[in-house]
C-alpha cells in the first residue's frame, strides 16, 4: 500500500484506544497507518456544560479542521458525538460494528442502592441532558450537578465526592477496562443516537482512505445508527435537547424506540415502532416527524428558549 493512512485522534484514554482499535484492523488488511493526536475544545474546556457552549460537534470540530487542512487523513469518533450533517467535503467512511449502547450508573458504594434511589437525598452527575431528563422522569425529587472531563477524570471525581453516582456510556468504560463493580445498567434509559458506535470520517475525496475504511464497515450498525441519526437530525434543528433513540435489528425486523424529554423530565413523547428491515427508508425521519406533531415542535420550542435563556 503506497500511502500511509494518518489517523487523527483526540488524545484521552478512549478516544486513543477507539483509534488504535482502527489502526489494527486497517494494519491487519495490510496499510500503512500512522497517529495523530490533538485536544479539542470539549477536552479543554471542563468549566460549563456542553449545551452551554453553544458548539455543535465540539468534540470532532478540531479534527475536521485538521482533515481539511490536510494535517491527518481520517479521523475516528464516538458516533454520538458527531454533528448529523458534517462539514463540506467530509463523509462517513465507515461504522464499526457496534458496542454495547446502553447508559450504566456507576454508584459510590452503599449498603442499599435500591432503598438509597427511593429517597430524595441523591445527587446524580451527569453533563447530559438527555441523562438527567430521563432520570428525572424517573426519580423527580433527586439533585443533579454537572460532570465534565474524560472517563477517567469523571470516575476520579465521582469516587471523590459525597454523590449517589455517575452516569456513563457502558461502551467508554467496557472499551478501556473501566467498568467497577459497583455499577447498573441503566435498561429503562433510551440511550444517546448512535451510542456505542465508532464512526470513521475521510475527505470525499480521498478515494484511497475511503475504500480502506469501507472494508470495516459493519451493514447492521451503519443502517440502525442511520435511523437513529435520522430522527435526531429531523427532531432536533440543530439544538442540543433530550433525545433517545435506539435501532436494533434481528432477524430482517427493525425495532425502533425513541423519545424527546422536556428539560425537567416531566414531558415524553417517544415513538416505539417495529418493521420489516427492507422497509426503513425515511424511518428515522417519519418517526421524528409523529413526535414532532403529537406535541414535539412546542416542546422543542420551549427546550429552545430555555436553553437560549440560560447561556
């Protein structure tokens, strides 16, 4: 293979592990691969929560500039984090085959869990929206305080602190080993579109990076990640908001459960749809639409105004 392959990366125990991961299986196909690491403004800013930054894609943004600017050849995300338009001139090359995409409390240890959640004296942490609107559907008296930072940083502070728990993606800890005992999987929560995929993006046109990277595409999580992105595309207009939705496929059937929560967990309405596979073109998107006119558009109006009033 003539030309070597250079693979941005954002530089936290993850992501890296998420780029080696790809670097192997291109290896192992015989190409030429070589890292490239850089920090992103959501790995250098820890002070504000995401949705008040008011940057969409803040963990891919840097990368995508170094594509463009020619300085690496594709890079390697958590589908979740990725804009669903991305920019001018750069693609998806391939979803890797996906991993566990559920949400998992991982808890300062207690005698009781279960007795301790009945009581309103929690605080949770979490720096999703989408995470403290579900758990507030479910648990309306408990606290909430933001957390930011990598996994690592997230379980130190968690193990420091006097919180119930934290919330996580159950794929970050499983992917570098971190997952404690002290923890449950959270099976009530509709996880973030795309959760547990690795995405590879390349330039449109660089015919070589692309056919590499196709070779590692896996057909199921591409066409459920795409039903997903879909839905959130069409539902969320570009504003940050609390969105779940999640594609499974099993034997030539598709089964779609989504659902958009009010800020405070008060609100849902969510979709749950079952089809046959060869049938889900514009799924994501007809499902976004049901929401959006069964009493979604007010709602995201009112996530909108809030969300603008407080940044």
């Amino acid at each position: 293979m003539e030309k070597t392959i250079r693979i941005g990366t954002r530089d936290s125990e993850l992501a890296l592990w998420q780029a080696r991961h790809v670097q192997q299986q291109l290896e192992a196909l015989g190409y030429t691969t070589e890292l490239v690491s850089v920090k992103s403004t959501g790995d250098l800013i820890l002070d504000k929560p995401l949705y008040e930054m008011g940057i969409t894609g803040i963990f891919t943004k840097t990368l995508d500039v170094a594509m463009i600017n020619g300085a690496v050849d594709i890079a390697v995300h958590s589908m979740k984090d990725v804009p669903t338009r991305l920019p001018r001139g750069i693609v998806q090359a391939a979803v890797l085959k996906r991993a566990p995409s559920a949400d998992i409390l991982v808890y300062n240890p207690t005698e009781n869990l279960e007795n301790r959640l009945k009581s309103a004296e929690n605080t949770i942490a979490t720096g999703s929206l989408r995470r403290k609107a579900q758990w507030l559907h479910r648990y309306p008296e408990h606290h909430f305080t933001d957390l930011r930072g990598n996994v690592n940083t997230r379980l130190k502070k968690l193990k420091e602190s006097d919180w119930t728990g934290a919330i996580f993606a159950k794929a970050g800890l499983e992917r570098i080993d971190l997952i404690p005992k002290n923890h449950i999987e959270l099976d009530w929560m509709i996880p973030a579109p795309a959760q547990g995929a690795m995405v590879i993006a390349a330039m449109e046109k660089d015919t070589f990076c692309r056919e590499a990277c196709a070779k590692l595409n896996d057909p199921t999580a591409a066409i459920a990640t795409s039903i997903e992105r879909e839905f959130l595309s069409v539902l969320e207009g570009g504003c940050t908001a609390p969105i779940g939705a999640l594609a499974k496929i099993e034997d030539r059937k598709l089964h779609f459960e989504a659902a958009l929560f009010s800020l405070d967990g008060l609100k849902k309405i969510g979709v749950d749809r079952s089809i046959d596979l060869n049938k889900n073109r514009n799924f994501g998107s007809m499902c976004a639409t049901e929401v959006l006119e069964n009493g979604g558009k007010a709602l995201m109006a009112e996530i909108k105004a809030t969300l603008n009033t407080e940044v």
